[in-house]
C-alpha cells in the first residue's frame, strides 16, 4: 500500500468512522483550504449502486438563486470525483465507505470499502500549498483472477446551476448565470494497473473509461488531479489558467502535489497546534477544530471571507456574518496573522455595501450587511420558513448592527497585535472611522440627556425591535474611541496621510468632537450601583423563569414555551452581556463581571452554536473550570457528537472558533497587552498541561502550563526580545533567556 493512504499512528490526529451505522456525515469530513471546500453533500443510503454525489464549493463564486433570485448563495462547482467501477457490467457498490478517515494531521480523506474480491482504498485532498488543486488517489487491490472490471471516472455536468461555456476533453468553464463570475476546472486522470499506465477511452468530455481482466492479486492505482480557477471579471476565460495548473502538476508530478501539500499543514501545524496532557477527548476536540479553521482561510483571497459554514456544507449559502470577526479572527490574529489581515481587507472592499446599506437606512458612515457575500450587500433573507413551515419575518438584516462594531473590534484587535500599521493606513483606519460615524448618527441624543440606540438586535436574536441593547451600545461606544485613538495616532505619527484620509471621507475636527460627545454620552444600561447591565430597556422587567426544568428535553427552550412566551422572558438565545463581558472585560469594574455573569449564564438557553464557548470562556476566567469544561464538552459535540439524520448543513466554525478561545483565552488565561502577552492559566480537572505557539508583533511565543506543578513557560522562538506577564509578574524575555514561573497549582480549578 502507498504510504500516502495509511493514517498517522497517533489517533488523536483521525476522525473515523464506519458505515455500519448506515450514515456517513459529510461536512465533518469535509476537506478544505479556504478556496475549495469538497464533501458528501447526501448522507448515503446504503445499497444505493451509484456513486453518492460529493459538492465542491469555490470560495466567492457566488449567484443569484431562488424562483425571483432574490436569494445570493454559493453555487457549487460540478463534482470532479465521479467515479463507477463494475465487475462484469454490475455496478460495485463504493458508498457509504465501509469506512472514513479523516486525518486532520495531514488534511486528507481516506476511504475503504470492501466488495467481494475487491478492495478499494481512497484518498482526497484540496491542496494547502496550491489552494486551486485537488487530488483524488485510488488503489485496487483484486484477488480474483478472470474479472471483467471497468473503471469510469468523469465529472458530473448535470443539474449545475452553472452556464457551460465550454466543455473540452479536460477542461469545463462554466459562468453564473447573474453575477457575471466564471469558473474554469481542468482535469487529468490516469491509471496504472501493475505499474504499467494504460492508455484511457475518452467516450465523453472529461470522461475517462479503462476496462480489463483482473488477475489475482493485482493492484490497481488511480489518480486524478483538478485545477479550479474562479474569475470575476465578465470577460476573463480562466480556463488557461487551469490548464497552465494542470500542465505544472503533470510536470511536477502527484507525489510532489502530495509532498507540498503534507509540508503545508505541517507548518500550520506547527503554528497552530495547541497540545492538551491529560485528556485525549478534549486534545481531539481543539485539533478538530483547529483542522477546520485552517481549512477555512485562504490569505491569497482577499475578496472573500468565510461562511458560517467555511465550505464544508450548505448552511446560509456561504454567507458571512459576525462570526468571522469575533469567533475566528482571535486564532488567525494570533496563530495566522496573514489569513487574519485578508479577512480583514474583505471587510474593506466590501465598505461600499456597508455605506449604501447605512445610507439607505438614512444614518452616515459604513452599516456592514448582517448577511454578507461578494459585494457587501445586505444578504438577509427578508423571510424564513420556521419548523412548522410558516413565513416568518427575518429582521436581522436590518436590526442586528452590532455587526459594525464586531468588525471595528477585529481591526484593532489584528493591528494592537500584529503592529500591522501599513494594513492600519491603507484600511483599518478607514473601517474605524466609517463605523464610528455610523454609530455617531445611530445614536440620537434625547430630553434625558443620553444618546439611545433604539430598534436593534443584540446577540441574543430572541428579542426584537429593542432598545439600548447593552453589548450594541457599549461596543458602539468602544468603536467610536477607538476610531478617535485612531484618527489622533494618524494626525500624530503620520499627518499626510490623516490630511489625505480625512480629506476623502470629510471627517473635520468638528465631526470628532461630536463622535466624542456621542460616546460619552451613549446609554449603557449599567447600574453603578448594583453592578449590573440590563440587557436592554426593560429587559428585568420580563418574566424570570428558571431554565433548568426545560433543559432535559431535546427541543430547544423557545420552543417548548413558544415564541410569544419566550419574547416576554429573561431568555437568551446566546451570550449577549456575557459576550460583552468576554469581549470587553474592562466595561465590567470592580466585581461586577462577575455579578452579571451569575445573573445572566442561568437565563441563556445556548440555542446558538456560538453561545456555550463564550460562556465557557468567561467562565475559566473566573476561574469556574468545572463549569468551563461542561461548556468545552457541549461545543466540541456540536459537530463531533453522533447524531441521528444528515449532518450536510456545514460545521459550526464558529463553535469551533470558540473552542480554541476557551482554551487559550479561558483555560491558559492568554491576554494581549500593550507590552506583549499576558497568561493567567487555570487548568480544568484532568488535564496535565497544555502548550501552544502565538505570534505577536513579529514574535513567535511558545508557551506551556502544568496544572499540578503550577510551572507556566514561556519560550520566545522568533523575534526581538518582548514582555511576557504571568500571574501578574511582567518580565522580558529573549531568545536566549525564555521564563519559568510557578504561580501556585491550587489556583488551577477553583470549580
Ligand atoms: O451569527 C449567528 C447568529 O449569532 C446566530 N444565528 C446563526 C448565525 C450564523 O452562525
């Protein structure tokens, strides 16, 4: 057997699993580089003789769909890994797999199926050196002597939502039909049966057919490589693109596709990994994650950015929400700096959509689209289906504007990290400033003396058409001072280009004056004297209901109690001042954080995949690890639990986000500082020690911390000498001279 198709010997690098049970979950085992997403799109039905279709997204290649294509979403791509092998004309059934293997190490799909004297092992991989290549391996191994065996590999032109423009022996270029992209995908297959290459029969346009005899014990191997170039330009044909791909991977050869490719993830790998001691669950639940947030950016794009999906299912057609900005941007910020600054820039080409979205809603300065894509438009479904199949009205497109703020919050946190100041000229700045003058005419000042946000969506998307939401507000306000610091370190450090800015947008000296007037006065809803933020107006005022009964049963809290009921309670969706508090901790003084925290984490019913490892995070803050654990091991089953019915929605990067948060922001405690990096790990129960790499202004930092001894390292790898402060204690080190700290093993779980 290749090497290539035996998985890494340690398994808490695979994710497995047989077709006894009958299903095989696509999107878990969904491969991608943040170009090409490839997965199951159907659960297979076992029996079923043909092949079950796999779907391809492109990142960005985005159409209008729908009967009155009002719908933008992601359109796949025709799937290149069609493949049917009979044994004297009986098609051999090849799918589910008998059995899956993801091995994350290495971002490759391996399959196995046994049929009679037959045995197929596969391997797919969308390459991480190259993202527009993807490789499909197949070896046969036959017992049996005298077999009639046909292999046909093609690609599948039917039922595209793609315009063909051309359909040659190797290559397709298709179009979308409104938004004017173009896709091109060049194919090459070969065989080699005995180490002979056989020569195909080409019945058909990206088709390739190969029949023989078998004799006993022969091998088989087959291979297929694809190049996708996606186009948006109306009049570019990218298919000699894909074919120039194409010829260098015939030159380079499979192997060498292969090799650049394992290189790859193993330098993500290295920057990303974080290393759990103690507790194999959970070290495979962050490598999983850490395996699909790799897969999920491509910093060579800057024209896209990632769905609440990635690419590995259909779930919200690929848009973009907040998610990437709050849930992804912090491990991409702090292990993939140049994933981060692309994600970023998407946001700045698409400020044209948010400055038209806040215009048409009659407010100044850059409303980004709650439901983003390709232009920045609004994408919100104007309404949905609900579970008993009525129309229900979708108001987060025109309510839910923290977005805004989501996003000002990532741009600060990607340049206060990175010292990333050419992306703070050329972008951030500009990001900065058009959504603080949104928040600036957002909020109205009123005969009380405060100025009111009112209308909005918080976080917690069970209450609608509020007021004064406190995450809204208080994110606002921390948007707008951050703009003016921004505007103020420009003026200062670099004034020709603050002149030509500010000459472009039309920010004078007054206009700042009037933001900082509106952030002081913004209404926070915080109470000085109990400590608490109100949720929004009125929010204590609903009725209180204890959650616990509720929490048994499989359908969600809101359900049980209805929408109405629901609306009129003190129930979250997800974390919303929790969020807050995660977000921005020094809006919380003296003991209050963790006041509200007790208040507000009993009335969240977790109904959004985002909202256990938020409050998991805050929870490890206050060093609360059993119960920071309870919610790592509730998001880590939301996409590796086994579930009865098709998982084919996508995985919850979010969630998976989040897990890495919990991790390194609750459990090793890491905060980034003005001077460097700051840890402050308590360890859960059961686990012995936990290590990982972050890069901050130039500097790679390895770090580690054991529970039972209470030692956190810090060694630095790469870069000048920098401050790192442990358990409150600042010190420098270099990288000569790397830390050692004991700061005490009791304070570890405080369960
Ligand atoms: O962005 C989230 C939102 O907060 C809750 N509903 C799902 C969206 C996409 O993940």
């Amino acid at each position: 057997m290749e090497r290539i198709l035996k998985p890494t010997a340690d398994d808490t690098w695979l994710f497995g699993m047989d077709s006894s049970g009958g299903q095989v979950s696509g999107s878990r085992f969904a491969i991608s580089n943040g170009f090409l997403g490839t997965f199951d799109a159907a659960v297979a039905s076992a029996g079923d003789p043909v092949a079950v279709p796999t779907r391809t997204y492109v990142a960005g290649l985005f159409d209008a769909v729908g009967p009155d294509g009002s719908m933008t979403a992601l359109i796949p791509a025709a799937d290149w890994l069609r493949l049917h092998i009979s044994i004297a004309g009986t098609p051999l059934v090849r799918q589910p797999f008998q059995r899956t293997v993801l091995d994350v190490s290495r971002g490759v799909l391996m399959t196995e199926t046994r049929a009679g004297s037959l045995l197929e092992r596969g391997l797919r991989l969308v390459s991480l050196h190259d993202p527009s290549v993807g490789l499909q391996l197949i070896e046969l191994g036959i017992d049996e002597a005298g077999l009639e065996v046909t292999l046909e590999a093609s690609v599948d032109l039917s039922a595209l939502d793609l315009e063909p423009q051309r359909i040659e022996h190797d290559l397709g270029v298709w179009r979308t039909r409104h938004s004017g992209q173009a896709l091109a995908m060049a194919v090459a297959a070969a065989l080699e049966i005995d180490g002979a290459d056989r020569t195909a029969a080409t019945p058909a346009p990206l088709t390739w057919s190969w029949s023989w005899t078998s004799r006993a014990g022969q091998v088989v191997r087959f291979r297929r490589a694809a190049a996708f170039v996606r186009s948006d330009a109306a009049h570019f044909d990218p298919g000699v693109k894909a074919r120039d791909t194409l010829n260098h991977i015939r030159r380079i050869g499979w192997r060498s596709v292969v090799e650049a490719h394992e290189a790859a993830w193993a330098s993500r790998w290295h920057s990303s990994d974080v290393q759990i001691a103690g507790d194999a669950e959970a070290q495979r639940a962050i490598r999983f994650a850490a395996y699909h947030l790799n897969s999920a950016a491509n910093p060579a794009d800057e024209r896209v950015s990632i769905g609440a999906r990635s690419l590995t299912g259909e779930g919200y057609h690929g848009h973009v929400f907040w998610d990437t900005e709050i849930f992804l941007l912090p491990f991409y910020i702090l292990t993939w700096p140049e994933a981060a600054r692309s994600l970023l820039l998407y946001r700045f080409h698409t400020l044209d959509g948010a400055r038209a979205k806040a215009a048409r809603m009659g407010w100044r300065g850059a409303l980004y689209a709650w439901e983003s894509a390709l232009t920045g438009a609004e994408m919100t479904p104007e309404h949905l289906k609900d579970q008993d199949g009525n129309w229900v009205e979708v108001l987060c497109g025109t309510q839910e504007q923290h977005i805004s703020a989501d996003i000002a919050y990532a741009v600060w946190q990607y340049w206060r990290t990175t010292g990333d100041d050419r992306f703070l000229l050329e972008a951030g700045a500009e990001i900065l400033l058009e959504t603080a003058r949104f928040w600036a005419s957002r909020a109205v000042p009123e005969a009380d003396g405060y100025c009111h946000i009112r209308g909005v969506i918080g976080p917690d998307e069970n209450h609608e058409h509020i007021d004064d939401n406190a995450f809204t507000n208080v994110m606002a306000r921390w948007n707008i001072r951050r703009a003016l610091e921004a505007a103020e370190m420009l003026q200062q450090r670099w004034p020709q280009h603050w002149s030509g800015l500010s000459g472009r947008l039309g920010i004078n000296e007054a206009e700042l004056r009037e933001w900082s007037g509106v952030a002081e006065r913004i209404f926070t809803g915080f109470d000085a004297k109990t400590g608490m933020y109100e949720q929004f107006s009125g929010f204590f005022d609903l009725e209180d209901i204890d959650l616990a009964p509720f929490t048994d049963r499989t359908d969600p809290v809101e359900v049980q109690l209805g929408q109405e009921r629901t609306q009129n309670a003190q129930i979250a969706k997800q974390a919303d001042v929790v969020a807050l508090l995660a977000l921005l901790p020094e809006a919380f003084p003296g003991d209050s954080g963790l006041r509200n925290f007790r208040y507000y984490e009993p009335r969240c019913s977790h109904r959004s995949s985002l909202s256990p490892a938020m409050h998991g995070l805050v929870a490890a803050r206050y060093g609360d690890t059993g119960m920071a654990m309870r919610f790592f091991r509730q998001t880590a089953a939301i996409d590796l639990a086994d579930r009865p019915g098709p998982v084919d929605e996508g995985v919850h990067i979010a969630a998976l986000g989040g897990i890495w948060m919990l991790a390194v922001f609750g459990f090793a405690g890491l905060s980034v500082r003005e001077d460097g990096i700051a840890l402050d790990p308590r360890l859960p129960e059961g686990w012995d020690s936990i290590a990982f790499r972050v890069q901050w202004r130039g500097r790679c930092l390895y770090v580690g911390a054991h529970r039972r001894s209470g030692v956190v390292e810090a060694t630095l790898e790469e870069g000048e000498p920098m401050i790192v402060t442990i358990g409150g204690e600042r010190r420098e080190i270099s990288r000569d001279q790397g830390l050692s700290m004991r700061i005490g093993s009791n304070r570890h779980s405080r369960a």
